[in-house]
C-alpha cells in the first residue's frame, strides 16, 4: 500500500495533530472498533539535515521514548498503546515506512488538542480561568513528582504544547503531559548537558552552563505557570535571549515578572506580583504569587525550596515546589456578587469560619449595613437556603469552581441585596491601566508592536471583565426575583392559618354578644349596669375589631406582593435576562477580530475603543429595563419585610381571647342557665392551634410588643402600605 495512502485495513488517518523540529504526530481511527489513537514519527526528510553522529543520538533518544511511552501508566501523562494482533499489519506498515526503521510510538488519543491552543483562542488572551490553572498545576504537579520520583528522569522541554488534553465523557478536562524527547535520567548531582528545551521555557543555569538538575523543571513549570494564569510570558518575551537572559540573572528572588517601562523604553521593570489583568481570585492569587516565587528562583540549589522565613509545610514529605501546590489546590474560594454595587467579591473559606465573620468581610468591602444583607442562592443551589445554622462553608459548591459558558454553571455561588426603602445603585469606576490612561491622552502615535500588543490585551481585559459583570448583574437580579418569590410563599401556609383563626375569633365574638342578647331577654344579665364590666368588654371588642383589620391589611398585602412578585417581578427580569443576557455588550468580538492577533494599533484607534466602551457601560447600567427591574424587586422585597409579624398577630387574638374568658368567668356567679354550657363552646372555638403558626426564616421577626403596641404598629403599617398600594387602586 502506498505510503501516502489516508488507509491501511481498518484504520484511516483523520489528520495531523502537531509537528515539531524533528516530528509529527498523526490521528488515525479505527473504522471497525472506533479505536481512536495517536502516533508519533520522526520527519524523513530530518536524515538528511543532521550529521551521523546526530542521527545517533536521535536514534538512541527515540528508542528511550518509546521504552517510556510503553511504561508511563498515570493519569497525567500521556500513556503508550499496544494495539491488539488484529492491528499487527498496521503497525508494521508504520514501522516499514518509518525512518531508520524505527518503531513508531503509538500513544492514547487525546481529543481536545493542546494548552497551547487553549491559550490562542481569542477569549484566553488574559489567561484561563482559575479553574483551569488550577486544573493545570495539579496535573503537571502529578506528572512531573512522577517522572522524577518514580523513574528518576526530568522531562527538560516542559511547555503549552506539550500538555495536551482530553474531554472525558462527563464534561471534564483532563490535562496530560507528553513529548519525553527531551527526558533524561535525574542525576544525583548536576551534570554537564547540552542545551536543550524551548527557549522561553527553559532555567537560566542551562544558558550559563549547560547543567541541569530536576530543578529545571520546576522553573518551566513556573513559566507554564504564570503563562496560563496571564496569556503571556514573564521575562519581557519580545526581546532579545540576550537581554532576557541579563534581566532575569539580575532579578531577585521574589521578582516573578520583567516587564519594559512604557515611558522609558531603556529600562526595565522588576515585579514581585502580577502587573497585568488576569482571572484568578485575590486570595488564591497571593498563594499563586509565593508558589511562583519558589519556582521562579534564580537559584537552581534552592529553587522550588522553602527558605526560614516562608510557611513552614506542616511537615508534609516532598520538595516545596509540591506540597506548595497540594495546600493552594486545597483552597476554597467563595465567590460573591452584590448586586447592589455591582461589585465581585471573593473570600477564603475556613472550615471552622462562622456566618458572623463573613459578614464583617462583606460589611467592610461593601460599607453597606449587614442587617440590610439579603442572601440568594443561585438555582440548583445543594444548601437551598441560608438559615441561622448555616456556615459560610455551606455556601461553597466545589462543581461550580468552573464557571464557564461550557459548564452552564452559575457565574458566583451567593448573591447578596441590600435591602431598604429608597436603595440606591452605584456601580464603582472601572479600574484602567495607568498605561492605557497615559497612552488614551496621546495624539496619534504609533505604538511599538510590544507595547501595542500590551495595550491590546490591556484593553481586552477591560471589556471582558465588564462583560463578565454584567452578566453577574443579569443573573442576579433574575435569581433575586424567584429567591424573593419562593420566600413569599414560604409564609401562605401561616397566611392561610391566621386567617382560619381570625374567622374562629370573629364567630366567638359573635356567639358572645348572642349569648348576652339572650341572658338579657331572660332577665338573667345581672351585669349590664356594671359600668366596669362594660368597659372592659367594649374595650375587648374594639381592640378585637382594630387586630381583626390589621389582620386583613397583612392579608390583603400578601396577596398583592405575591402577585407582583411574579407578575412584575420574576416575568420583568427573565424578560430583561433573555434580551441581554447573550448580548455582545461591548463589542468583544468585533474587538478580537480586529486586534487580538494583531500587534498593532494606534493611541487614536485606542481613545476611540476607550469611549465606545464607556457609552456601551453607561448604557448598560442606565438601561430602563434593568432600571424597573431593580426598583420592582426592592420594592416588593421591602413591602413584604414590613408585613407585621404573624405570629404577633396571633398572640393578641390569643390576648383577646383570655380578656374574653375573664369576662365570662364574671358571668358565672349571676348566670346559672344552660346558656352559659354554649359561651364555654364558643370560647372553647378561640382556642388557637399554635402548631400551624411558625415563622419562616425568611420573615425577621418584630420585636415583642405589648398589646396596645401592636394595634398601633399594626395600624400605622396598614397605612404605610395603602400609600405605596396606589398602583393597585388606580
């Protein structure tokens, strides 16, 4: 069969899957099975570009790969494949037509390329989320202690493209390292090499000696590192290795980035925290920033150790550089969005950490009062709801880390409101670059292709985060409205029963004055010129009738909030959600298209991107839609919260039945007819049956009122809520 020939039995090549200096790597199928697997071969036309001696060494280093391929059985490193004897001319055809006869590799398929072109997609030019660096470290943390516990060997070519991935069948990633050959055996000591690796990629020692231990691996694990957490290289990529080299031997030990100064193009920068936009949450970022510090040392005898003054490890075994990662990967970040303020806030999680603490971070990041908080958990929430037992643990969900559009995960796990009468929306001023600012007052320059690429990607963050907050605020205010909705109907159960009861209370009085009517005709009401008795039994029947309407005002007033929580309310922000939601705001596509590869654009073409953004932002926020939405939900939201606590209500029908038994009790001594037997049913009928009646957590209780108090509470409530009613009069 020829050897270009795209079938051989039942296999047929699908395509290439990468190529490199030397090789290439093919994917072929299985047309019967649906085998799908990957194989690696050297380039025919690499005979005649090397010397003897080279083909030597290339031969020896292939064979030593494939021995390894064979051996490597982790779930982190990309595993050799032996094919079944129904695959053996298969095989042999690749052999036969292989270069210096030498055995093909034959490795898993891994069907979702590599991080490499995870990093080219336009939407990853600030970097992956926090979920997928996360989900990076852990792999190459397992694979490299592998390769250098296990089998003795460093991999020296760590990168982007040699980290490949697979889609699992239930939606995840999983990363996998590949490519050993560049592998050589771990020496004890550092021993004389050539230098090899890609250039960006590999340890400073290499360059100045051409030594290696296992530490250069930790380095380009720190390089990979701070590249998948930003989109970019560390050490100023766009200059000369001359220069990066200088800059990065002249650096100190915490410096984990070398950026050119914009406004002195001779002189350069020495960070010791990232100085450029990125995804990742402030407290695992400080973690990241000490771990990058271990592995970005400029010392390969000390590199990826920890020194007197860092944490100490709690005496877990094994280098720093791992149990680093191990205690970051642990961490647990609760994401939180305040809608009122449009704000993005993220906490670390304890544990033994209480509500109370949470709340004072909140208080203080928010300066809003935390007894205005109101707490929503997104749909599909597994807590369901924040009660007096919740822990801030519960409120963090470990599958809703990933937060991607693929994941249909919500954006945050808890939104908070604060909720009050006349609420007030105050988005804070983005946060802009002091470069993009310095470079967005310039007439027309042209910028270099560095500092236009800087730019670029400066200005990009700025409209996905945007973009990315917005949406929060979508989410939020529909999530608000059903969170709002089902605490509403959480209190009908109490509704319905204070209603029962009302009637129960209204029949007994009823009964009560037939009763009297009754012993009056029958001369045996010896107590009607008691003029004490008859104040007290006025004095009953007024405050009976005065609960009685406080009563039908709460009645009343829930209905009407329940129907326009989901009239106005629920209807009114999944109208909005759906118009918006899927939006382009600010026009991040058409941006990427234009510039995202590009490295060039000019201060103009920068004012211009500048002010569409802020016309778009301003827009956004001052949309009406959005607008009545928010005022719609405070609204409601702040009505139902000053609905009078039902069970204050039942206690003063309870306090009008006891006032009423002690009126009958000094009907007793007088009255000795059988009429008194039906005042005892009657009263008997007001007994209240406290079990129906529980406050929901999601009802603040009043504070214990007297009597008296409570009618006039009750009263001036019922007014406050006629004045807001007018809408439904009209």
């Amino acid at each position: 069969m020829p050897p270009n020939s795209l079938r051989f039995g039942d296999w047929e090549l699908k395509g290439h899957l990468g190529k490199g200096g030397f090789g290439e790597v093919k994917h072929w199928k299985n047309r019967k099975t649906n085998q799908e697997i990957a194989t690696k071969h050297i380039k025919h036309d690499i005979q005649d570009k090397i010397s003897v001696d080279q083909q030597e060494t290339m031969k020896n280093r292939w064979l030593q790969e494939w021995e390894w391929s064979r051996k490597f059985k982790k779930a982190f490193i990309v595993a050799g494949i032996e094919l079944s004897n129904d695959s053996k001319a298969f095989i042999e055809y690749l052999n036969r037509n292989h270069v210096w006869r030498l055995p093909v590799i034959v490795l898993e398929y891994c069907n979702g390329g590599d991080v490499r072109k995870l990093l080219e997609k336009p939407q990853n030019a600030n970097g992956l989320s926090e979920f997928e660096v996360r989900e990076i470290l852990f792999s190459l943390r397992q694979a490299i202690d592998f390769l250098h516990t296990n089998c003795r060997i460093c991999h020296r070519d760590l990168k982007p493209d040699n980290i490949v991935i697979h889609h699992t069948g239930n939606g995840r990633k999983m990363f996998k390292l590949t490519d050993f050959g560049l592998a050589r055996d771990s020496p004890e000591k550092t021993t004389q090499q050539s230098v090899v690796g890609t250039r960006h990629y590999y340890a400073p020692e290499v360059v100045d000696t051409g030594k290696y231990k296992e530490t250069v691996d930790y380095w380009s694990m720190g390089v990979i590192a701070y590249e998948v957490a930003t989109g970019v290289l560390p050490f100023i990529p766009h200059q000369t290795v001359v220069n990066i080299h200088i800059n990065i031997k002249k650096k100190n030990r915490d410096c984990i980035a070398i950026t050119e100064d914009f406004e002195n193009p001779n002189r350069f920068l020495f960070h010791n925290d990232i100085p450029i936009g990125h995804h990742l949450s402030e407290p695992w970022l400080a973690k990241f920033i000490k771990w990058l510090r271990l592995a970005l040392d400029n010392d390969h005898s000390r590199r990826g150790a920890l020194t007197a003054t860092d944490e100490v490890q709690d005496g877990v075994a094994g280098p720093a550089i791992f149990t680093q990662v191990d205690r970051m990967l642990q961490m647990k970040v609760l994401t939180v969005f305040v809608v009122s303020i449009y704000k993005l806030l993220e906490y670390e999680l304890m544990p033994e950490m209480k509500m109370q603490e949470l709340l004072k971070l909140i208080a203080r990041d928010t300066k809003l009062e935390m007894s205005t908080f109101y707490f929503v958990l997104p749909t599909g929430h597994p807590h369901k709801r924040v009660t007096a037992e919740t822990k801030p643990i519960d409120l963090y969900v470990d599958e809703w880390r990933d937060s991607s559009e693929e994941s249909r995960n919500p954006p945050v796990m808890l939104y908070i409101v604060n909720v009050m009468e006349k609420q007030t929306f105050k988005p804070p001023v983005p946060n802009i670059p002091d470069e993009l600012k310095h470079f967005n007052n310039q007439r027309d320059i042209k910028l270099e292709k560095w500092l236009a690429r800087r730019m670029i990607l400066d200005m990009h963050y700025i409209l996905s985060t945007e973009q990315a907050l917005a949406k929060m605020l979508l989410c939020g205010y529909k999530e608000y409205a059903l969170s709002l909705e089902h605490d509403i109907l959480e209190c009908q159960p109490m509704i319905k029963a204070l209603e029962r009861e009302k009637d129960k209370c209204c029949g007994a009085i009823e009964q009560f004055h037939a009763l009297i009517t009754a012993a009056k005709e029958q001369n045996k009401f010896q107590l009607g010129n008691n003029q004490e008795w008859q104040s007290k039994l006025m004095s009953v029947i007024g405050k009976h009738s005065k609960i009685v309407k406080s009563i039908e005002t709460i009645i009343h007033h829930y209905e009407s909030i329940l129907r326009i929580a989901r009239k106005d309310a629920i209807m009114a922000s999944e109208d909005i959600y759906n118009k918006i939601f899927k939006t382009d705001i600010y026009n991040i596509k058409t941006f990427q298209r234009m510039y995202i590869f590009a490295d060039a654009i000019t201060s103009t073409e920068l004012q211009n991107i500048a002010i569409e953004f802020a016309r778009a932002r301003n827009a956004f926020l001052a949309n009406e839609g959005i607008e009545n939405v928010r005022m719609t939900i405070n609204a409601t939201h702040f009505r139902f919260t000053k609905i009078i606590n039902v069970q204050n209500a039942m206690e003063n029908l309870k306090t009008v039945q006891e006032e009423l038994l002690q009126l009958q009790l000094e009907m007793l001594y007088p009255i000795h007819s059988p009429p008194i037997f039906q005042l005892n049913k009657a009263m008997d009928m007001m007994k209240i049956d406290c079990a129906y009646i529980q406050t929901p957590p999601s009802l603040d209780p009043f504070d214990s009122l007297t009597t008296d108090n409570i009618i006039s509470q009750a009263m001036s409530i019922s007014q406050l809520m006629e004045q807001e009613m007018d809408i439904e009069h009209s």
